[in-house]
C-alpha cells in the first residue's frame, strides 16, 4: 500500500541507520529498476515518469546520508545481494557526492512534468520539487557546514538554483 511505500522510502535518517530498511536497501532497489525498467514493455512517458521519481529518490537517500555523515559510498547500480568483494565501494567525498545528487536531480527535473494532469497523482513528485530539492542541497552544500571557506560561487550556485525551482513552480501555478 501507499502507506507502506512512504514509510519505506521516505524515512528520514536520524542518529543512526535504522534497521528496518537500511540505505543501501533503498538505493539498491532503486538502481535495479533503473537499470531494468527499459526492458519492460510500457510507454515511453510512463517510463520517464517512473524514472524521475525514483532519480529523485535515490538523491533524496543520498542527501540524507551525506547531511549525516559526509562522503559515503556512491553505489549506482544494483548490485549483488551476496556478500563478496566485488560488492564493496570505497567512500566518496563530499564534493562527489553533492555532484551525483545534482545530476539525479537534473535527470529527474527532466524527465517529470511541471504539474501532473490528472487530479489523482496529486502528491507526486515534479520537476519544480526536483529543482527545488536541488536548490536546498546546494544551499546546504554552500552553507558553513560544508564550505569552512565561505566559496563564493557555492553560494551563487545555490541562489541560480533556487531561482530556477521558483521559476519552475511559478511556471506551474504553484
């Protein structure tokens, strides 16, 4: 059910990594589907509509733990359930990881509409919560949390993002 699916993918990390779904559960299941959805017969707008949810999910996940804890392995494919070398993934640093939600971000903004049609989807993501999402990470990116240096650009980085995602939600009525 709806109710079992919010809960699954949107809890939100606090002192610790909870048990019931870790992570990388998460973020596993989403790159199995994002590498085998194309081999399913469905329409081509169904499909980029799936896709940029979950693009936009898997940064969400990322977000979460890099608020956290800083770099952590970026995995983006579904690997092996069974244990092995092949299955680990050194940390990434911070900087790669704000990347990589920047560009699911901008894969999701590009794949959902504006405002969805019809009045049953409402609640779904669009591209103005990708962009604003992506405005609020890079906010967070240029804040003093990450940025000791006080980097001008993270700053003018963030601002074009936020105008965009207000410009994007405007667009759209909201």
């Amino acid at each position: 059910t709806d109710a079992n699916c919010l809960n699954y993918i949107g809890t939100q990390l606090t002192g610790s990594i909870p048990g019931n779904a870790p992570p990388y559960t998460r973020l596993r299941q989403i790159n199995l589907f994002l590498e085998n959805v194309d081999n399913y017969g469905m329409e081509a707008v169904l499909k980029d509509r799936l896709k940029g949810q979950l693009y936009f999910w898997r940064a969400w996940q990322y977000f979460d733990m890099v608020r956290l804890y800083g770099g952590v392995p970026l995995v983006l494919t579904g690997q092996t359930s069974i244990g092995g070398t092949n299955n680990e993934v050194p940390r990434s640093s911070s900087s790669a990881c704000i990347e990589q939600i920047v560009a699911d971000l901008d894969m999701a903004k590009s794949l959902l509409p504006g405002k969805w049609a019809n009045g049953a989807d409402w609640g779904r993501i669009t591209s103005g919560a990708a962009a604003a999402l992506k405005g609020r990470v890079l906010l967070t990116w240029a804040s003093p949390l990450f940025n000791r240096s006080d980097d001008q650009q993270r700053w003018q980085r963030a601002y074009d993002a936020n105008k965009e995602a207000k410009k994007i939600l405007e667009d759209n009525g909201f």
